[in-house]
C-alpha cells in the first residue's frame, strides 16, 4: 500500500467520523421541551406519545388489588364431614380404606383415628386431611 493510499485512507475515514458529527448534532435532544419528552400510557398499557381519552380510562380500586396468593375462603365445617362405606380393614395392623360415597375415591383410614372399632361394610362419616402420600380419613365415627 502506497503513501497515496494511506492518504485517500485517512481523508476518507475523517470524512465518515465528520458525516457521524453531523448526524449526531442533527438527531441531538438536548433542549426539547417537556412534551416532546413525555410519554403516556394508553388503555392497554402500551405506551403512546399522545395523551390518553378519559372516556376510556378505568378506576381501579386499590382495595381490589390481589398480591400473592389467594385468600381462602372460610368453609362451613358442616361441609368437610364425608360419609362412606369401610371396603377394607385390617385390626392387627390397624389400617383400612373407606369409600368415599360422593366421590368414590378410595381414603386412607389409621386405627388411632377412629373414635369406635369399626368393620368392613360399616357406614362412618370422616373428614379428609392430605398426609404425606395422600388424602387420609381423620375423626372417623360409624353411624346407624
């Protein structure tokens, strides 16, 4: 590569860092005034250069506001108490299963949740809590 070259080279390089300068100063924001700088958010919540039409905008109330997790609602104790049938239990090992009559779901039962012996073929009524491998039936009593 020659001395002209290089030459041609840097003109030419001074030239596009000028041309940059130019369009630098030309796109600059400095000294735009406060509603070339504002943006507003619209009804969907995209922004938007142009203010929003107060016909469309919507009250939220704070209050309605939910973080987290929902809050549960309070259950009449009435509702928890199942009925079923004993299908299966075993005294000696002090465990059985009972049908539930709603739902048909197989539940667990322990003997130190029963309030009375109870047999295969016995009508009780229990409430369900879930245990470390499934749902499990506390507070179980038999009925007529």
């Amino acid at each position: 590569m020659g001395k002209k070259d290089k030459e041609k080279k840097k003109l030419k390089k001074r030239q596009e860092k000028e041309e940059k300068r130019q369009e630098r100063k030309a796109n600059n924001n400095k000294g735009k005034g406060l509603e070339d700088m504002m943006a507003y958010v619209d009804e969907n919540g995209d922004l938007s250069p142009v203010p929003v039409d107060p016909k469309k905008k919507i009250v939220i109330n704070v209050e309605d506001i939910q973080l987290g997790a929902a809050k549960q609602v309070a259950t009449d104790p009435a509702d928890l108490i199942r009925k079923g049938v004993v299908k299966f239990f075993n005294d000696e090992k002090g465990y059985g299963f009972i049908n539930d009559l709603n739902s048909k779901d197989s539940v667990f039962v322990h003997i130190n949740q029963l309030s009375e012996p109870i047999k295969e073929g016995d009508k009780v009524t229990f409430e369900v809590e879930m245990g470390q491998k499934g749902p499990n039936a506390v507070r179980v009593k038999k009925t007529a």
